[in-house]
C-alpha cells in the first residue's frame, strides 16, 4: 500500500493503489480546501515535494487550471484530479 505524507504536519496515511489524492486528505481530516472537485477552482493545490512520480499523469484540465494559476512547474498538483500510485509527500 502506498503511504502518504503530509509535511505541513507531519502525518502519514496508507492509499490504496489508484486512489484518489482527495480521499486520502478528507479521509484524514488533512487541512486541505475543496470547491469544485473538478478541478477547475485550483483551491485544493498542493505541492508533491517528494514522490511527484507517484501520482497519476495530470489530464488536461488540471494541466489548465495549474497553468492558469502559474504553478505548472510539475511539482503543483490538484488533489482533487491525481490518484495515488507510490510514496508520495505533499504539502499546501
């Protein structure tokens, strides 16, 4: 099972393979804003800052909503687009 860290406390939480970045957030009551959930408001951005290629390959329009924001620097990700498939640490 893959574990997921967030930085900005320190706590982890087993993933299922596949599973969605925002279930595991919600799940764990992590401090991370949802809107839309379609990503196309950008609130619940996130930071991969180890692990980036544990996550699914970004569609288009979270590819779109990061470049809209400026934070298409492949490291920014929306955790309501990006399911988990490894290790991965994250952080708001």
């Amino acid at each position: 099972m893959p574990n997921v860290t967030f930085q900005t406390t320190g706590q982890s939480a087993s993933a299922q393979d596949g599973e969605m970045l925002r279930q595991v957030t919600q799940s764990n009551n992590w401090d991370i804003p949802y809107a839309c959930e379609n990503g196309i408001c950008g609130t619940c951005i996130v930071k991969a800052t180890q692990g980036k290629e544990n996550l699914s390959e970004m569609e288009e329009q979270e590819r779109q909503t990061l470049q809209a924001l400026g934070a298409d620097d492949g490291e920014h990700r929306l955790a309501c687009q990006c399911k988990v498939k490894g290790d991965v640490t994250i952080q708001q």
